[in-house]
C-alpha cells in the first residue's frame, strides 16, 4: 500500500512539475530568439499562415501567435498566402477573365484574369504593421501551386498552352500586378515604408536527381529552356523599388549535381544583369534548408560557400530538421546548435558577401508540413519533430532545440 501511494505521488509530481513549469514563448525568462541573433543577421524569420476560412490553421489570425512572432522574428514568410494559387484564387476553376488588357513590353496585349486573394495578403500586410514586422514575399513563380488555367489559352484549363510570347506577357502582368499591389499598400497604409523587404522571385527551378531544369512544370513546358526564370528577375527588377531584394530559392542544395543545376541558373540570371532593355537583378541565394539530421554541417556549409562565391548574399530561408526515424530531443538540440553556429560563422560581414538572413519553415512541430500525408511517407511514415516550438493547449513552449539555437548566438566565438 505503501508502495502504492508513493508511486501515486510520483505520478501526480511528474504530471503537475510538466504542467507548471513548462515554459511558454511569451514568459519574460525565455530569451527571444531575434533578439539573440540580432547582432548577427539583419532579418531573423518565423513562417507562418494567416489562417484563412477551411484553410487547415488560424496561425497569424490568433492574437497569441501575433505575440510569439512578434517577441521571437522581426520578419515572417507567408506558408501559403503569397503563392500563386493563393493569390488567384480560382482553386482549380477557370478564371474571370475582365475587359482591363495589358501590354507587356514584348509588344504583346493580353487580356487579364481576376486575382481574388488579396485579402489575405492585405490581412497579413497590416498584422506586420500592427505588429512592427517585415515580411519576405514568397512566391512570384513556381511550377507548384499555380493554377493551370494561367498557362493555357483563354485561361480556359481544357485548352493548350498559350505561345512564350503569351505567356512572358501574362508573367510581366502577374509581377506587375502583385508587386505594384504590395507597394501601394505600403503607400497608402504604412507611409509608403516597406513591409516586403524581399522576393522569392522564382521558386524550385532545378529538378531532381540531375542538373536540368524541372521538367515537371508548366513554366518549363511552355519555354523548355531558361527565359522563363531570366523574365521573371527582368520584370522583378523593374517594377520592385530598388532597395528590395530579390531572391532566387531552391532545396537540397548540399546535393552536388542538384546545385551544380543552381550555379547554372544563377549564371543565367547574371548573364543578362547588363542588358540594355529590361535587364535582371538577383541580390541573394535563398536556401530552403529543408534538411535532415542526417544532412551533416560541412557539407551544408560546402552549398553556402558556393553561392557566397558567386558573389550573391545568402537568406536561409525555410529552415526544418527532420528527425528521421527516431526523435531524440538531445540530438536535435545538438544539430541545431551546431547548425546555427555554422550560420553565424557564414554571417555578413562588412564588404564581404554572407548570410543575411535566416527562416524557420513554421513555428510548431504540430503544425510541420513534414507530416502531411505526402511528405510523412518520405520518413518511413514516422512522425517528424523537426521546429524549435510545441503546442500544448494554447502555449507555445520551446523545446530543448531552441536553447540549443540561443545558446549558439551566446556561445559563439570569434
Ligand atoms: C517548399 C516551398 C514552400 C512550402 C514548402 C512546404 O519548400 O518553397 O513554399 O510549400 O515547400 O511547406
């Protein structure tokens, strides 16, 4: 009996020191992760989705998670609300087409399809306002998440795709039309002071397994070779004012083959930067980091080197750790630490090209895109733990990984 009550009591102790002393985001002991690397990178990021109506979470929407974001990040990326498909909003329908054309400066007048997904932009847009955030914009062009009915003829999904010539004209219009949006926004809402610093101007162009271009895209079926990505920072870079910064974006960088097809695009990019008409304009490589814990740090640091090489900034911009098989807090801790003492040593320094920027794609590991269904089956169907943060009930409470992350910006050494 006795041993019994005792065992009682060991549980009733265990269950009421997890409940009380787990610590959340927001108490005043845990340290803030942007104020820990502020003197390290100009911008330190938490992917977040607004949450909008039958959207899977209410993330930016919550007052809670506008508190956490705020004392955490002093920029954010939209999972979802800047892409394509989000902005159109024609969720798999053909389009409004409207009487407004547009010219486009290979001569060619199209007609225009209605964007119904400013909304959520403008929400978000004013959060960050509200809240004293910056934001990167992510994404301009992508092969996933685009409606098909923007490359096809009439808009109309049951037809062919339109000529390159149509489709450079629909490009320049959609870039146009988004980022001159954003800029008028900023203009009469926020004194014309910028909230979206920076672009993800095109998004995943290498395909897998090789160098090539994705083959899997209507971009590249329309063009089979590089002008779709080359346009893209040509209209980028004319209508983004000067000081925003533009980005290309791409996983599985530390994959030799898969960033030699990176270097490849980024010449190309570069090669038309003296251009007399519409020349290009890229400021930074945008490394996902989607990785693993089995991805090992030198040979990440080995990606960023390269790029930094090419002359081009850094921005880590959708940082995730797989745990793979097994989650192991210590080890994810370690990992992370290590990584972010990586990080800082690759930082920028005055006159020197380095990273300027990092992101962590999400803020729970409940809410990780990992374990959708798609992705959980690339890790043996084993759930992932892969964010510096988990959600108990209504508090955000950091894991052993964050201190690892805070602990590195301290530690660090010269
Ligand atoms: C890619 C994209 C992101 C997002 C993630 C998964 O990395 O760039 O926008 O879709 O996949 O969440």
């Amino acid at each position: 009996m006795k041993k019994l009550s005792s065992f009682i009591f060991f549980i009733f102790i265990s269950i009421f020191t997890s409940l009380s002393f787990a610590a959340d985001w927001l108490d005043k002991e845990v340290p803030s992760f942007c104020q820990a690397y502020k003197s390290y990178f100009d911008h330190v990021g938490i992917a977040c989705e607004y949450g909008i109506a039958g959207w899977k979470t209410k993330e930016l929407a919550t007052e809670t998670v506008q508190k956490g974001i705020q004392k955490h990040a002093n920029t954010i990326t939209a999972g979802n609300e800047f892409k394509p498909q989000f902005i159109m909003a024609w969720w798999g329908n053909n389009p409004k087409v409207t009487n407004i054309t547009f010219k486009a400066t290979n001569g060619v007048t199209i007609k225009t399809p209605e964007l119904n997904g400013f909304g959520s932009v403008d929400a978000m847009l004013q959060i960050c306002k509200e809240r004293g955030l910056q934001m990167r914009g992510h994404v301009l062009v992508w092969h996933s998440q685009t409606e098909d009915a923007f490359f096809r003829q009439d808009y109309d999904k049951s037809k062919p795709y339109v000529s390159k010539e149509e489709m450079t004209a629909r490009q320049e219009w959609y870039i146009k039309t988004v980022l001159e949006h954003i800029q008028n926004w900023e203009k009469v809402n926020n004194e014309g002071k910028k909230i979206i610093w920076c672009w993800d101007v095109v998004n995943e162009a290498v395909g897998d397994g090789g160098s090539e271009l994705r083959k899997e895209s209507s971009w590249f079926n329309i063009y089979k070779n590089y002008d779709f990505v080359v346009n893209a920072f040509r209209f980028a870079n004319k209508y983004a004012s000067k000081d925003t910064l533009l980005c290309y974006n791409d996983y599985n960088c530390n994959i030799p083959e898969k960033r030699q097809g990176m270097i490849k695009v980024l010449d190309n990019i570069l090669a038309a930067r003296n251009d007399k008409t519409l020349p290009t304009r890229i400021d930074a490589m945008g490394m996902q980091a989607h990785i693993g814990k089995y991805v090992k740090v030198s040979d990440y640091e080995k990606a960023i080197q390269t790029f930094l090489a090419k002359g081009l900034d850094v921005q880590i911009t959708e940082l995730d750790i797989a745990t793979e098989e097994k989650y192991d807090e210590d080890e994810l801790y370690r990992v992370y630490k290590d990584y972010f003492t990586m990080f800082i040593k690759n930082r920028k320094i005055k006159g020197k090209n380095g990273i300027t920027s990092i992101t962590i794609w999400g803020i729970n590991d409940e809410a990780t895109w990992l374990n959708s269904p798609s992705q959980i089956k690339w890790h043996k169907n084993t759930i992932q733990y892969p964010l510096l943060f988990q959600l108990k009930g209504n508090s955000y409470q950091p894991k052993k990984a964050f201190y690892g992350v805070i602990e590195a910006a301290k530690e660090y050494k010269n």
